[in-house]
C-alpha cells in the first residue's frame, strides 16, 4: 500500500494567524518522499493557492466555537468527515500553533499509533489530568496509567485514528448530555485511549515532537537532552481564546 498521508488541521478565530506559516513547514518538513493531503477545518471560506505547496489542500468550514468547545469537539469534527479522510493510508493531527523546525519521517509511518510524551510531565512522569472527574468516560483506574500524552499532535494508521475519533467523539458526547466536562478536554480523552482502550497500538515518541517554545520552560521542565523537531509556540491563551 502506498503512503497517502493526511494532516488535519483546525484554524479558527485567532488561530487563523499560525496557518500560513505552518502551511510552509509541512510543505518543507513533513514526511517529504510521501504523498501529502492537509485537510484544514477553518470558519471561513479560505482559498490557498495549492500550486506553492506540494500537497492537496482540502478545506472545510466549521462553526466559529469558542473554548473549550473549540478543542472538546475536534474528534466529533474528524468523525464527522470519515468519508473524506478514510482513504488516506495514514492521519495527523497537529495544532495550528505548532512550528516544525526539523524533518520528520519514518518514524510517523507506524502500523497503530503515534503518542507524543507531554513535555509538562515527561521529567517527573506524573500524571497530567490528577483532578479529572469519575463520572466523566475519560477516567480511567491510576494503575492503567503508563504515560501521559500530549493532545497537541497525534495518529497513524488511519483506520485506527478514525476508530480513535469515533470511540471518543461517542464519549465527549456521553459527557455533555451529563454536564461533565474532562479537565483537560480532549487530551484526556486521548490519554484514556491511548492508556486504557488501546495502549497496544501506541508507539511512544519523545518531546521534541511538541517542546515549549520558552528556553526557561525547556530547561525547567528537564528537556535539555532533546533537539526540538516540533515547537509548541508561546502565545497569551486568553486573548486567543477570546
């Protein structure tokens, strides 16, 4: 089977800013030798003229969420364009605040699922989302836990990724309807995924697929022993989220 892989991408309200840029690191960085299709989910009609890039861009218009519902409902939004996206061999889906600095390759291509260590616990290898509720469907038994993953990118095979999105679109929904919400939204959801439903298909990667941006957090949080390949970017959270 050939590689056909797929970025999903969701650009929103501010968001939008980080796309362009991040448009042109795929183009330069993102497994090269493969055949590329991003799908990018934006609340505009936004026209990108393909022919700078060498991949397909495929875009959709959402609602305009705010938070959290921004991020909590990203799985439904996968979910609900399977059939635009099942053909795809594999699926990634990355935050459009993210910069890649170095190349990235084989080691996306895995059979089940790729899991970034969350670079906040990495060190200390505690767990990210200690409060998370008992009645919410991402709660899980303590010794279920093996590592806590970051939400910011994540995938694999897309079969998996799509079941993935499904399995736990099916759980955010359980969720609202009981006025529950995760403590870290969607990233406890994919940690209750990648720990608990399905931790035989994860292949685990590093932090330098999501290192902070700030120099101090990567010294502070006992990173220095990584090269960053991707960078969470700084920004004010509460003005992007407003």
């Amino acid at each position: 089977m050939n590689t056909h892989a797929g970025i999903l991408l969701v650009a929103t309200r501010r968001y939008k800013i980080f796309l362009k840029p991040l448009l042109e690191q795929i183009d330069k960085f993102f497994l090269p030798k493969e055949e590329l299709t991003v799908f990018l989910f934006t609340d505009e009609e936004y026209l990108y003229d393909e022919s700078k890039y060498d991949f397909v861009i495929k875009q959709f218009q959402i609602p305009s969420y705010g938070f959290p519902d921004a991020t909590i409902l990203r799985y439904k939004t996968f979910h609900e364009h399977y059939e635009a996206m099942k053909n795809c061999s594999h699926l990634y889906y990355l935050d459009v605040d993210m910069k890649i600095v170095a190349s990235i390759g084989d080691e996306f291509l895995v059979d089940g699922l790729i899991a970034v260590r969350h670079p906040g616990t990495y060190a200390t290898d505690r767990w990210g989302s200690p409060n998370n509720s008992k009645i919410s469907m991402s709660w899980f038994p303590e010794e279920k836990r093996k590592h806590y993953y970051c939400g910011g990118v994540q995938g694999g095979k897309s079969e998996h990724y799509l079941h993935a999105c499904e399995v736990l679109c099916d759980g955010i929904e359980i969720d609202r309807k009981n006025g529950v919400m995760a403590e870290w939204h969607d990233e406890s959801f994919w940690n209750f995924y990648t720990n608990f439903q399905r931790p035989d298909l994860v292949t685990e990667l590093s932090p330098a697929y999501c290192m902070p941006e700030s120099k101090e957090h990567q010294v502070s949080w006992g990173l220095s022993e990584f090269t960053p390949i991707i960078i969470a970017l700084n920004k004010n959270h509460k003005e992007m989220r407003g």
